[in-house]
C-alpha cells in the first residue's frame, strides 16, 4: 500500500462501540493531502489457507460484515477492503459459487502480489459481477 501512495496510520486499528472492542489489520489514508478528501481505509488481510479454503472465506466475511456494522454504528467514513494474494482471489474468491457470494457481500478486495509486496488490483463493489 505504500508503494500506491497510502500512508499507514494505525496498525491495527482499534474499533471502540460500548462494549465492544474489535481490531482491524490496518488503517491508511492516502499520502498527498489533495487526494485525501478525508478518505480513510480499513484493511483486513487474510491468507485464506487451511484445511477448506471456504471455510476460510467464512470466517473473513463475517469478519469484514462485522467491522462494516461497527463503522456504521461509530459514524466513522472508513471503507473496508480484505487483502488476499493473487493466488487465494483467483484460485478461491474466483471459484464458481464464491464469486457470486463475494459481489452478494459487496466486498472490496485488495489483491495483493506477495513476492513484490504490491497491490496489483484495487476491486470495488460495483465492479464484481454476480
């Protein structure tokens, strides 16, 4: 994320409603000010590995539904991504079945080239497909 211009500003992020505390991987804002608008991101990384790879996505929906319920309930103006590699979004979040339960969920997803540490694609609700 920092080679994409994004600065990291908690790591984790600590969500606080009530009773509840929760703790997402990260939080960034964009690095220029002119581009920051405010904008701030929650990420959650998941390697999606294990015995069932959906099992895995399982528990990573709940997860991310979970902290968008609490971004809600805080009134805060953070957006949620899951970061998975190239190899868990095109071999798991890709299979038949998933593809049409992650775009149902409306989940953003970084992938992520492990090996260069980059992000090779940024996908937004509203361009996955059911």
């Amino acid at each position: 994320m920092i080679k994409d211009g994004w600065t990291i500003t908690a790591d984790p992020y600590v969500f606080e409603f009530e009773a509840v505390r929760a703790y997402a991987d990260l939080e960034a804002e964009p690095l220029l000010a002119a581009v920051n608008n405010g904008r701030r991101i929650l990420v959650e990384i998941k390697a999606m590995v294990g015995p069932s790879a959906i099992h895995a996505y399982e528990e990573a929906l709940g997860q991310y539904q979970f902290y968008r319920y609490l971004i809600h309930l805080t009134g805060t103006e953070h957006q949620v991504y899951l970061a998975v590699s190239e190899e868990a979004y095109h071999n798991i979040l890709q299979r038949d079945g998933l593809r049409e339960v992650v775009a149902l969920s409306r989940m953003a997803i970084l992938v992520i080239n492990v090996r260069m540490e980059e992000v090779v694609q940024w996908i937004e609700p509203a361009t996955i497909e059911p």
